[in-house]
C-alpha cells in the first residue's frame, strides 16, 4: 500500500489485517432504548472504552473478536435481549490504509 509514493504497507492482504486494526463486533438493536437497556448492564463495563454507540447501533473493537463476540452473546442472552443485527466485521483494506497514514 503507497502513500505519497512510498510504501507504508507491504505483504500478502491476510498479514496486513493481521498487523493491522482490530476486528469489531457490531450489535443492532431495534431502537435506541433497547441499546441503552444493554450499555447499562453491569457487566458491559469490561467492554465500554472499546465502544462505540449511534442511534440504535454498537460497535465494539475487539482484540479476541471470538471472546468478545462470545461475550456480547452472552450478555444478550442474560438479559433477554434480542438484536436485530450482530456480526463480526474485519478490518478493510481502507480502514487499515487510515490507520498507518492517520
């Protein structure tokens, strides 16, 4: 990957996204007052300074994105919250990309 025709990035796509940003868990609900129901668990609190919330959606970055998805499927469950979306997403090329050139 060039940046102002030097090489910031270099390898096979898979060792890139390896080094590169975290994985994220990205959690829906169905209104706004169902995501604040869930960010005021008490156990979420091991996963607040790595989240992000808008209008009715949560996005969480993850280190371990099996644990942390595992985690938030628990907590779901505890508290007999149904998401209308919750999907593992991988980092892209372009989020990788503003990541090194900031």
């Amino acid at each position: 990957v060039l940046n102002k025709g030097k090489i910031v990035l270099s390898g096979a796509i898979s060792d890139i996204k390896a080094k590169g940003s975290k994985e994220k868990v990205l959690v829906e609900f169905k209104d706004e007052s169902e995501l604040q129901q869930f960010v005021q668990i008490p156990e979420f609190k091991e996963l607040k300074e790595h989240a992000q919330a808008d209008n009715a959606t949560l996005m969480v970055s993850a280190m371990d994105l099996q644990a942390t998805f595992t985690y938030i499927m628990i907590l779901l469950t505890d508290h007999h919250l149904v998401p209308r979306k919750l999907e593992a997403i991988e980092p892209t090329l372009e989020d990788l990309f503003m990541e090194v050139v900031g």
